[in-house]
C-alpha cells in the first residue's frame, strides 16, 4: 500500500471501491463541458462564443458560422422557431424535392392513363359504319374486315 492510499477494507466499509471511483469520474464528465471539443461546420472549439443548436440533429453551431447572431438566437427561441443546420436543411429539402417528384411522376402516370381512356373510348365512338355481306349473320367494314353481328 501505497503512502496516503486508504486499506481496501477500509473503502469497502466506507461503501466504496475502485469501480465506484471510475464510475464517479465518468459521471461527472460530460463531453461538451469540454473546452477542446470540436464543433460546428468549422471544426473548432466553442471558445465561449455564442452557439446555436439544431433542432433536427442537436449538434451545435457557432453562430456566425451560420449567420446566426445572439440577438437573432433569442428572438427565434422566444417565437418558438426551430432552426436547422445547413446539413439537415439540405436532407429536408431534398426529402420533400423527392416526394414533389413522386407526387408528379403519380400524377403524370394518372394523365396518361385518362388519355389513354379517353383516346380507347372515342375510338370505339367513332367506328366505321358497318356494310351488310350477302350473309345475314355478318357485316363488312369499310376497311374490308368481317365482323359477326347478331340478329
């Protein structure tokens, strides 16, 4: 044992041990407290300036990385605003890019569709008047095709 260091018995009793230890100094160490930590699009530390956190990823930003002043920070907190990093305003831009272009490409589908109906329906309004054959069962159209008809 080392001078200073308390008997092992004696930290037991006391309800502690070396596990104990390390779980209390990993508690009361949280990653963004510290000052070295890298953030934002610029990869630097805060450095105690005025930084804005997404509300989409919740990473944070330093404000005049993003445009984003103090005084514009608060005004948007006390309306309620979200805001979002240029990363997530970009995923959510093109999310809703690709649903205008499904929606489109639905709707595109759906015309071609009503054409084709509608270009079938006049079709079949507009055949060719039918000629009687020397039979009684069958006709002739102008194009020279038989069709049967029923009597």
């Amino acid at each position: 044992m080392e001078k200073g260091e308390e008997p092992k018995a004696e930290k037991e009793a006391a309800g502690e041990d070396e596990e104990d230890d390390d779980d209390l100094a990993s508690d009361g160490w949280n990653s963004e407290d510290d000052p070295e930590r890298l953030w934002c699009v610029c990869k630097q530390p805060h450095n105690n300036r005025f930084m804005i956190c997404c509300d989409t990823c919740l990473e944070w930003f330093h404000g005049k990385c993003v445009g984003i002043s103090k005084d514009m920070g608060k005004e948007m907190e006390e309306a309620g605003n979200e805001w979002r990093c240029p990363k997530c305003k970009e995923d959510k831009e093109a999310a809703q890019n690709e649903l205008k272009r499904q929606e489109l490409a639905k709707r595109l589908k759906e015309r071609e569709e009503e054409k084709k109906k509608k270009a079938e329906s006049a079709k079949k309004k507009h055949l060719p008047p039918l000629r009687r054959s020397n039979s009684s069962k069958s006709a002739v159209s102008q194009e020279g095709s038989k069709v049967e008809i029923s009597i």
